[in-house]
C-alpha cells in the first residue's frame, strides 16, 4: 500500500500549513499518484493565504511490481552523496524482497529494475521513457552525447531531463540552477534509436558508468561525491 505522513510547510509569505507527503507510493494500487508524477503535480502544494505553489522534495520508496519497477527516490540536492543512498536502497531492499518476502516475492527480485533517482523531475523522467519503451540507460547516454555536441547544455545543479516523447522525436528541457531559462531541445528519434542500437560510438565520456550502478543519472558525471557526509 502507499503511505502518508504529514509535513508543515512555511511559506515566504510567513503562512504555515500542514500537507500530506508520500513516504511510500504503490503505483498498481494508485495509479492517481503515478498520474500526479507524470504531470508534475505530485508533491506540489498552493499556500492557502498567498497560493504560492511550494514542490516538495523528500525520501520515499515507489514501486510499480507490474511493471517490474523499485525504485528509492530522493531530494536531487543529495546526488553528491549518491553512495550512501545506494547503500541505504540496497539496504531497503533486501530487507523487503529477501529477510522479510515469502519465496514467490523473493523470486521476484531479480526481474525488477532498481534505481535510485534523484529527484521528481527524474522520477518523471524515468516512468516517461520506460512507458516509450525506452531503456533509461540509453536516455542518458543520449544526453550525454547532446551535451558533448553542444545540443544540451549541463550545469551542475541545473536540471536536464527528457519532457516528452512523440512518434518522431524526443523533447529535453535544460536549465540552470535554480530553473531560470529553460531552454527546450528537439531531437530525431532516431537520435536515440542510434545510440540503443549501437550505432553511436559507445565511448561518450563515462557512459559505461550508466550501466554499472542503480543510479542511472548523467549528472553524476558532473558532480563530485562529498566525503565523510552522514546519511540521512
């Protein structure tokens, strides 16, 4: 099942008011939330007094088991402590899927695909292109291959994710920290279907990286690691 708990926003114009914020979504039993993430909505809360709109960035567990899909989603601001995140979704799992699971859950476990993703955009990110019969894996070595041809522009901070997909191209937005400019590139299907296929040359600057860890995420090519930061 998905759970809540509450959560007490302030707001800039000093209102404080109380949501509910997932700690766990259960995509095959709410579908509505899954709609949310998709349309961005999920975890965005109008103040009551001045209706500004606040996006909540926190810690919780999705999983979609139909779509053989657990994911471990964070704030994007903790990308740089990426490893200690890996160990706590590794963590996460096994007590889920091997202590705890009966034997047909355990026989489960290795057809999911597990990510750690960084934050809601990429959580978008990650349910748009697998729903296009995408490999996330093949998305991001995509980007990085925009961004080394000048198409895309990264930031460390910033925001660079695919926003839509039509029969003929896909759509990336990219910004700089803090979302000022967003800037939207258009790109051939066929763009991607040459990098999945083997087509593009396989040595993008640390690609092979993608394919190697949960954490499917070409900004973690460009934001170091913090040494020594506690785990949340």
């Amino acid at each position: 099942m998905s759970t809540f708990s509450q959560a007490t926003l302030r707001c800039r114009c000093g209102a404080e008011h109380v949501v509910d914020v997932a700690d766990s979504v259960r995509a095959s039993a709410r579908p509505d939330l899954r709609a949310q993430i998709l349309d961005g909505t999920f975890h965005r809360f109008a103040c009551p007094q001045c209706g500004a709109v606040a996006q909540v960035e926190k810690l919780f567990a999705y999983n979609d088991l139909p779509r053989r899909q657990w994911f471990t989603v964070v704030p994007a601001a903790s990308l740089a402590r990426r490893s200690e995140w890996l160990a706590f979704a590794e963590r996460a799992f096994q007590a889920v899927f091997v202590e705890r699971a009966s034997p047909i859950v355990t026989a489960w476990a290795p057809q999911l695909t597990r990510r750690v993703v960084f934050g809601l955009a990429s959580l978008r990110e990650k349910l748009l292109a697998f729903d296009s019969g995408f490999d996330d894996r093949r998305v991001e070595q995509l980007k990085l291959a925009l961004v080394e041809a000048g198409r895309l522009i990264y930031v460390a901070g910033g925001y660079c994710h695919l926003v839509a997909v039509t029969a003929d191209e896909l759509v990336f937005e990219w910004a700089p920290p803090g979302g000022a400019g967003t800037t939207r590139a258009v790109v051939a299907r066929s763009a991607y279907d040459a990098v999945a296929t083997g087509a593009e040359r396989d040595d993008v600057p640390a690609a092979t990286s993608l394919f190697t860890t949960p954490v499917v995420d070409m900004r973690a090519i460009y934001v170091p690691e913090l040494a020594g930061a506690g785990e949340s």
